[in-house]
C-alpha cells in the first residue's frame, strides 16, 4: 500500500529567520564606558592596596639588608678601661644628608615587628619618598641633635610608611638606627594642622622665636589616608641613645621600656 505525501503547509514552509539585536553607537559607547569603569576600578584598587603592599614589602627588605650591612661591619675601635669617661657623652650627631642620600632606618614596633623603612634627605617625592620611603626635612636637627628631627613619608601610595601613623600610643618607641647605634624616641600626641602649616618644622614645634633646649621627632603625614586636606604630624620625645657596640636596644621590642 503506497503513501501519500501530503503538501507542506505554508506555516510549515515558512523559515523561521531569528533577528539579531540591533548594535548602536549608544550600546557600544555605554560597554566601552563600563569595560572602562573595571579597569580604573582594578588599577586604583592595586595602587591604593596591593601596590603598597608589594611597594612596602620591598622597602621593608632593602632597609633590612642596610641593617644586616650595618651589624657585619667591622666594629669599632674600643678605647682602654683607663680612658673611659665616667660621664655618659652626648649622641654623635650626623651631618645633614644629601638630596636622596640615605642615612638612617626607622622602626616603630607597634606598627609590626617587620616596620622598617629607610629614611634619606629631603621630602621631594620623585627623589626621596616614592623611592626610598621616609625623608627629612632638610636644615631641620638630625637624630639625637638638640632641636626638631622632622621626617615626612606617604601615608597612601608607594609603600604607605606612614600609613598607620594614627594609630601610635602614648609611650610608644620610634627608632632611628644608623651606621654608629640607635637613637630612640617616645611618642607623645598627634596632632592634625592645614596642609600649609609648617610650624610643625620649628625648632620648637608650633613656638617661634625661641630656642630650642629638647630633643624631639616630628612625623608627617597626609591626612585623610588617600586626600590632602590636612596634615597628620605625630611627636616624640628624645629617651635615649643607644652605641652599636652595645648592641639592639630593648626599645626595639614592642611594649619595653
């Protein structure tokens, strides 16, 4: 028995032709602007927190190998019992640095056991800050001098050494070790000025016209942590010098006096 094929319908002879959406400039700007939008998002996210992590990380270990060099350099010549005085003498005080000249390393133990960042002259950022970390002031004392030691570092950006600089108690050491010991001092208060007030930099901090007779450590910072509105500026006081020869001080352990 033969079959009969029938006709195809016309409903079923119709293609079914699917319709691509349509692409217009609007479309392709708003994706470009939103691809955009990721990517400034990811850039900024790796400046403001993975960049300073890896930054800081780098800067923590070339200041630890300044230390290291430091320690296995030969020490000193020891003068004989008989000619050691009997007073205790002043802290030998170093020459003011040059632009980007690295002398020192400065540690705080409250910011981590790990906190150590080379500190070189001046505060320009594309010389001593983005490179090497921490700056000083330049014509301002130096560690240990009768006077203002004022240093200056990135609180956001470029290893952010002083990004938890807020966070320091009353009491707490900041060290600043060179090539002949280690010179430590005890912080006081923090206190926040405009971005032009520069009186932190006397002799005195915030007095003009008057001579200075303290030893102290003026710490600068932006504040807020990523703005410039203000300034942090963190002091210390002088405690107490420390030669190579006697070796670390305890004040470089967290919480001892």
């Amino acid at each position: 028995m033969s079959t009969v094929e029938l006709p195809p319908t016309r409903r079923s002879s119709r293609r079914r032709v699917s319709r691509r959406p349509r692409v217009t400039v609007l479309g392709v700007l708003g994706d470009l602007l939103l691809t955009g939008g990721v990517v400034v998002l990811l850039f900024v996210g790796w400046q403001l927190w993975i960049g300073d992590a890896i930054i800081g990380a780098q800067f923590k270990s070339e200041a630890d190998a300044l230390t290291r060099e430091w320690a296995e350099a030969p020490a000193p010549s020891v003068p004989t019992p008989d000619a050691v005085e009997t007073t205790p003498s002043e802290p030998p005080i170093l020459a003011q640095p040059g632009n980007g000249e690295v002398f020192g390393v400065v540690h705080i133990p409250r910011l981590g056991p790990d906190y150590q960042f080379r500190v070189a002259g001046g505060v320009s950022a594309s010389v001593t800050l983005d490179p090497i970390g921490i700056g000083h002031y330049p014509d301002t004392a130096m560690p240990g001098q009768q006077g203002n030691f004022a240093i200056a570092g990135h609180r956001g950006g470029h290893g952010a050494p002083f990004a938890d600089l807020p966070a320091l108690r009353i009491g707490d050491a900041v060290v600043v070790e060179t090539s002949d010991g280690w010179y430590t001092y005890r912080f006081r208060n923090l206190e926040y000025v405009r971005p032009d007030g520069v009186g932190v930099l006397l002799p005195v901090p915030q007095v003009p016209d008057v001579q200075a007779t303290d030893r102290v450590i003026t710490m600068t910072t932006c504040s807020p942590r990523y703005g410039n509105t203000e300034r942090a500026i963190a002091y210390g006081v002088f405690e107490s010098y420390t030669p190579r020869a006697d070796g670390p001080p305890a004040s470089l352990t967290l919480g001892a006096a």
